[in-house]
C-alpha cells in the first residue's frame, strides 16, 4: 500500500464531495424561457405580454410644450410567472436609452411595439423584479383607429394629452398594455412653469426649481393602462371633496371653463351612481375638460377626459365606467359590454330618476327604429366591432332585462358585481351566470337572442313585462 495512493484516493472522495453541491447550484442556476410576446386577446394578439405580472409603475417625464420632447424614466415592479430569459414591454416610437432590470444593465431590441428585454441574469419564477427604462423623443399618437388619433396627442392650446382605447399609455411609457395586467400608477412630470399636470389620482408635492416644477399624482389602486391619462395645459383647476371626504379635482382647458357648471354636479352624479352601483370605487375623482373636438370622451380612472362636446349626459357615462369598466375591468375586449352597456344604461337611470323619463317608452322608441338597431352583436363581436352596438342595442338590453327579472333582482345585481370583482377583471359569461344565480331564473334564451345574436330578438324577449306597445 503506498500511502501517497491512498491519499490521492481520499483526496478525490473529497473532491467529488466538494463538487456535489456545486453541480446541484448548477442546475438551480435559472436558465428560463422567454415570456409571451401577448397578453392573449384574440382581437388584439400583438398587445400585451406574457411571463409576469406589473405591480407598480413609476412614471417620471420632462416635458417641452415648445419643442414636444419628451424625456421619460419609467420603473416596473413586476413579478414573474415563469422562469424569464427574456420578457417584452409594449412602447411605440422614441428612442431606449437604457434598460436595467434589477440595477444590472439588460440588453434590449425593438421589434414592432415591443421593448424585448434580456436581463443579464434570468429573472426567477415568483420572484419580484423592477425594470428601468430610460427614453425620450417626440411621442405620436397612433393614427389608425376609426376615432381618429389615439394615445398622445397635441392640444389646441400647444399642450399634450393622452386619450384612447383600447390602446394609449405605450404612446408616452413602457408598459404591458393590456386591461389584465392592472397596476399601481405613479406620475412625476415636469413641465415649464406656466404649465401644469393632471393625472389620475390623488395630487401630491409639486416641487418648482430653474423654470421647471414636477407635479406628482398618484393612483395606489389597480388601473388599466389604457386608463391611464396625463393632460399638460394651462389649466384652471377646481377642487373639492366628496360627503365622504373623497378629494375632487377637476382641470378645464383654456376654452373650456364653461363645463365647470356641469362638473359642479359630479358630487350628485356620484350620489346617485352610488345609489345604483353601490359605494364609490375609487380613491379620488374629478374630470379633465379639454377644449378639443376630438371624437369620444374616456372613462380614464378618477378622472374622465372629456371632449369639448361634452353634455352632463356624458359626465355620468363616464363616472358609471369608474365602476363598470375602471374598477372592474374586461378580461377580454370582447366582454366590452360589461363596460359600455352599462355606463349607457346609466344615462337612462338618471334621466329616469332626475328628469322624469318614461324608460318604457324610451325603449318602444328605439325598437320602433328597425332591424338596424339589432344587427350587431352585444358579445364575442369580433375585432373592430366593440363599440358597434354597445351605446344603443346595449342599454336596450340592459332594459329588457330589468323587465323580464323585475326590479329586486336587476338593482341587486347592479349593486352588488361591482364589489364583487372590485379592482379586477372579469368576463361577460361571469354575469350572464350571475343574473341567472340572483333572479333564479334560466336566462339563457334570454342572452342568447340579446347578447350573441344579431338580429331582432323573439317576441317573447323582445316584449318582456308590460313593455308591449
Ligand atoms: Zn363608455
């Protein structure tokens, strides 16, 4: 026996002990995939992203009126949903100066509106991550959409504002820009004094150095992107608070100060809204008026913008949304009913309660128009048809429905889904399931002939109750 045998022999035991441990943090080591490229939606494949979920955005701008610059420095807390090599964030246009993730500089490329990232180390299933991103340019609307310019946009006084949906916040901050993926909302945006900032939220310190103040609003609940909104003016602002100590805040565009009568009413829209929809969802609330023809008005979170053709018919539509469509959000675009029917049957709730209309007769009016007036569908519509029948069709349905289940039934069902999905998502089929669950009734011919079909219900659908001309 020699011992220096031996003693290699040991000392290879000891190496193959040593290396153990370091094969296994080997194969712990995460590797990962890249995260989906889309959020799902079929009518919209390209939006969104997959393989983790926003927590918190931190949106800081500099912003030039004079020169439409914008410098942005945007922060997402993300969780991933799956071992990440690589994940992608919605931007349209200007310039990516750099992206860390964790702090360590990620390499980036961009491909259509997508931001990819590939972090230098692979981000952990379940683990909670931030990304920096650091850009700037001149950030353009989109131009496609049947409503003209979606996203930001130049107001007629030289300011900027962002509106539109399905589609705006990848226009001015990296995001994933789909209505699943609702997170908390933070503004830092300096502007040239002269100017200022309205945003969603709760207003917090404004801070004013060299020509520059930053103004900071804050919305802590979950918020879709597309209701995320930043309008720069020279605003006249109102403020206020709810009975409930809720802050108002409300902006108006050199042009626009006539609105602030209407806007005087918005703690007796909000009363009566709650009346119907149950207690008020959100942390603040108020309006932005531009004085801009543009084509629709937003329901954008806290605070709708509003175009300058605005009437206080429209101001409850959009305050409705805070609760059908804000606080409880479509899970597919082709739930968008869930919104618009019912922000437009809030229009008919309150001129039934505050301006004596007969509903009834309202209906027997619109179904007198014709075979038109049914001829798209309320659910499943397909892409480029949300927003066909949900304003007229939409809250007929809606009075249809109060009719065939009465009036017990159909005010519980208004006030209590709200609660129920309060800060989330939720699908068209979920109510269908819910009206039959509170009415006891089976409702299926019901949504069938109202919601999925396109042409005029049945009679026995169409004339429920004593709705019988
Ligand atoms: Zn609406």
């Amino acid at each position: 026996m020699r011992v220096g045998k031996v003693a290699a022999l040991l000392a290879v035991v000891a190496l193959c002990v040593a290396c153990t441990p370091a094969t296994k943090s080997a194969e712990e080591e995460v590797h990962g995939t890249a995260g989906a490229r889309t959020a799902g939606d079929p009518y919209y494949p390209t939006s969104g992203n997959g393989g983790y979920n926003a927590s918190n955005y931190v949106v800081a701008i500099t912003y030039d009126p004079k020169t439409h610059h914008l410098d942005g420095d945007t922060t997402i807390t993300a969780k991933a949903s799956q071992d990440l090599s690589e994940f992608s964030l919605d931007l349209d246009g200007l310039d990516v100066r750099t992206v860390t993730v964790d702090g360590q500089a990620a390499d980036t490329t961009r491909e259509g509106g997508k931001l990819v990232i590939t972090p230098a180390d692979a981000v952990a299933n379940g683990s909670t991550f931030t990304t920096e991103v650091q850009y700037d340019g001149v950030p353009t609307p989109f131009k496609q959409t049947k409503l003209g310019a979606e996203g930001w946009q130049i107001s007629s006084s030289g300011g900027a504002f962002v509106a539109g949906e399905p589609h705006s916040a990848s226009t001015w901050y990296p995001v994933n820009d789909t209505p699943t993926d609702k997170a908390a909302f933070h503004l830092a945006a300096k502007v040239p004094d002269g100017w200022s900032v309205i945003s969603n939220g709760v207003q917090g310190r404004n801070e004013s150095k060299d020509g520059w103040t930053t103004y900071r609003w804050d919305e802590p609940d979950p918020i879709a992107s597309y209701l995320t909104t930043v309008g720069i003016d020279h605003w006249t602002m109102t403020t206020g608070k709810l009975a409930d100590g809720t802050p108002l805040v409300s902006a108006f565009a050199p042009g626009a100060e006539d609105k602030k009568a209407l806007e005087d009413r918005l703690p007796e829209i909000l009363d009566f809204l709650s009346s119907k929809f149950g207690k008020y969802p959100q942390d603040a609330a108020g309006g932005v008026f531009l004085a801009d023809k543009i084509n629709f008005s937003l329901e954008t979170q806290t605070r709708p913008i509003y175009a300058q053709w605005t009437d206080l018919s429209t101001i409850v539509h959009e305050n409705a949304h805070q609760w059908w469509g804000d606080s409880v959000s479509v899970r597919q675009w082709k739930d968008i009913c869930l919104n618009e029917c019912f922000a437009s049957y809030a229009q008919w709730l309150w001129s039934e309660a505050k301006e004596g209309a007969n509903l009834d007769d309202q209906y027997r009016q619109w179904v007198k128009k014709g075979p038109q007036v049914f001829g798209a569908k309320l659910y499943d519509m397909g892409e480029g048809n949300e927003f066909k029948a949900v304003y007229t069709k939409g809250p007929l349905a809606l009075h249809a429905l109060r009719r065939t289940i009465g009036d017990t039934a159909f005010f519980q069902i208004l006030k209590t889904w709200p609660a129920l999905h309060r800060d989330g998502n939720a699908a068209w089929p979920q109510f269908e399931a819910y009206a039959e669950q509170i009415s006891g009734r089976d409702l299926k011919g019901f949504f069938d002939a109202w919601f999925r079909g396109a042409t005029q219900p049945a009679d026995q659908y169409l004339w429920p109750g004593n709705l019988k001309p």
